[in-house]
C-alpha cells in the first residue's frame, strides 16, 4: 500500500510499505478515506522528538472497515467508522475509569499508545491506504452511512475532541470569559468548543493572521500578541481582573511575545497572569519530557521554569494530558449529525495521499493558508 514515511527532519515521502494484516481476533483493517495532518506531527517532521526514519505518520484516521478479525462483534464490512488517536484496550484500570489516552495495556511501560506516533506503540499511522486497528469493537465509532460530513467527522479522531478536552481541563462553564492561547486548528477547536459550552466570551491569542481571522469568524475576541502583552490586553477589556478560565493550545514550541525566538514556557507563564485569581487553566497543548531542539539544556530535557509561585498565589488549578477522545466523540458526533457543530470549517486543503509531502513543507511554514490539511488516499474525496 501507499503510505507517508518520515524520512529525516523536514522530509516526508509517499512509498509502497507492507499492507497491514489482521494480527488479533479483534483487529479489523479499515481502508483510509480521510486522515488529517496534525500540528502534532510537525514534531517528528521537524526532528523535535526522538522519531527514527521510517515511521509511518498519521493518527487522525477514518474510513471503511475492509476486514474484521474472528473476535470482533460489532463490525462488519463496510461499516463507516472514525478512530480516536488513542489505541487503547478499553479494560484496563485508566481505560475503565474513562481514561483512554493512558491506557496502561497497548503499550507496554508507557501509560498511553497511538498511531503513528514515536514513543506511542507499535501501531503503524493512518497517512495510507490501510489501517491495523486493535480492539476495534472499543475504539471504532461508527459513523452514518455515504460521504456526508466526511471533513467533520475526520476530525473526531483528535483536534475537536482534544480542543473541547482543554475546555474541560479548565472546567469551561456557560457564561465565563476563556483566553485560549494559540489559533492553529487545536486552538480554534477550543475557542470553538468553549463557544459550545457557552462562554460568554472568548479571546482567541496568535501572531498569525489568518488565523486570527478565522477565531473573529466564530466569534471570539483575536489577541496579536506581537502588538504587545497578551495578559494585558485580556485584562484591559475584562475590567482588569483577566478571564474566569484559560487553555493552553500551544504547547512547548511557543514563540516570545516579540515571535523572534521559542520560549518554552511563555504560554504557561501568560495564562497564570491572564487569568484570574481561582481561575483554571487547561493544557492540552503538547510538553515533551524531552526536546532534543530544545533553545536550552533544561528545555531539551522537558523542564521549564514555571511561575508556580505566582500560580499558588492567584489559587489557580491546572489540569494537563492528552485528550481521552472517547469521553467526547460520540456527543461530538451528535453535535456533527445534528448540524449543531460543524467543526471542518479549520480544514483549508483536502488532497490526495500523493500532496502529502508538499503538503508538510506548506503546513510547516504557514503558507498559502495551510491551517489544517485533510489526505484523501485513493483520492475519492479529493478537491
């Protein structure tokens, strides 16, 4: 099958890899219609993490059940189904108490697998053809029948769910102001979500344009912060005391307030002073316990200074961790179903498989628009 295989950093490649084969009794094969690009994924591409040559990218995966292994009971050919990014067995300790991205069975010493992904399993990703997925008849959804919504639902696999997890991190309740920091397709997720939730107001913080646009559109307040202190300019349209609740959509690749270097720890550092005293803050934004481009030796080991101290004075809570997707993607589904979310309006390019590596340089650098990129392989649904 086809497939995109990180090379090196900065290059990706579309090439013939094995095809996936049932391995398990509840494995079933999903043939891939629509498998997103994920900020996530421009870590390895850019050589931010330990991701060796030959690692088949892509977690944010749908498709069309092809095969289903002898102890799968839900499924059958044919079926429409979204898979979250977390593998997970669904009987574990973290699994039962609705912990699924720390599933404590799929990856043995490490709480927590995914597709495609270093450090997260064995699982080849879904940028291909084919898919391998364990357990299926827990991690599978099924999705209506057709093509409808296929741009929507794709993202059920990770960036809705992950932008409605930091709201609930931070505990987001109707009619309380939000900051969310950072407007990449995560960040719109979240001000999006938090719109859902029913903020009262939101205020979405980037550098970045068209992004900026893109938050204004679903009606949250846009935040340069190149055009000085975001905390500041938060405050001064909250009558001085800063939002209820904040979330981090950036995570430990984030720019200085000037945007000339990376400062790892000035998302953090600007919610604990944007948002009020009591306040919550939610990070679903991405930490790493290591960072081999790191700008200095503590951040290449995962540590950042931290303004604890102002935090504890404030009485502010955090919550932190990758997004359990299925605590939220059947509701979101529904929402979907509905017509009362319609999460696709980040997704600015749909291609077929082939694009991916033009596809990567262009999201990587913010070019031409690249806010979020949707991979169609077998190009039924390329536009």
């Amino acid at each position: 099958m086809k497939a995109v295989v990180y090379e090196k950093p900065f290059s990706v490649t579309v090439r013939d890899v094995d095809d996936p084969q049932i391995q398990h009794p509840n494995d079933v094969l999903v043939r891939v219609t629509s498998t997103a690009i994920c900020g996530s994924d421009l870590h390895m591409y850019e050589g931010r993490t330990a991701a060796e040559s030959g690692i088949v990218f892509g977690h944010e995966n749908m498709g069309i059940v092809e095969e289903t292994g002898a102890g799968v009971t839900s499924l059958s050919k044919g079926d429409r189904v979204v898979m979250p990014f977390n593998v997970a067995c669904g009987f574990c300790k973290n699994c039962l108490a609705g912990k699924t991205g720390f599933c404590l069975t799929v990856n043995p010493g490490f709480a927590g697998g995914a597709y495609g992904y270093v450090a997260m399993g064995p699982y080849k990703g879904g940028q291909a053809e084919l898919l391998r997925v364990p357990f299926a008849d827990f991690n599978c959804l099924k999705l209506p029948q057709g093509e409808e919504f296929e741009t929507d639902f794709v993202l059920l696999a990770d960036i809705f769910p992950t932008g409605y997890h930091g709201c609930e991190l931070a505990q987001v309740s109707p009619g309380e102001s939000v900051a969310v920091f950072g407007a990449g397709p995560v960040g719109l997720m979240a001000a999006y979500s938090a719109l859902l939730r029913g903020a009262s107001k939101v205020f979405s913080v980037d550098r970045v344009p068209e992004r900026l646009a893109k938050a204004e559109e679903i009606g949250a307040v846009p935040i340069d912060f190149t055009k000085g202190d975001p905390a500041t300019q938060i405050k001064e349209q909250t009558g001085g005391e800063g939002t209820d609740k904040g979330v981090d959509a950036v995570g430990y690749q984030a720019q200085a307030h000037d945007a000339s270097h990376e400062e790892p720890a000035v998302v953090l550092n600007t919610l604990v002073e944007t948002v009020r005293p009591t306040g919550m803050l939610g990070i679903p934004g991405l930490y790493v316990p290591s960072d081999p481009g790191g700008p200095d030796e503590n951040a290449k080991h995962g540590q950042l200074l931290v303004s604890i101290g102002r935090m504890f004075e404030k009485g502010q809570r955090m919550g932190t961790g990758q997004c359990n997707v299925k605590q939220y993607n059947r509701q979101l589904r529904d929402l979907i179903i509905a017509r009362r979310a319609k999460p696709s309006f980040v997704v600015s390019h749909e291609l077929p498989l082939e694009e991916a590596p033009r596809a990567y340089e262009k999201f990587d650098q913010r070019i031409e628009g690249y806010t979020k990129v949707v991979l169609h392989p077998g190009h039924a649904l390329a536009a």
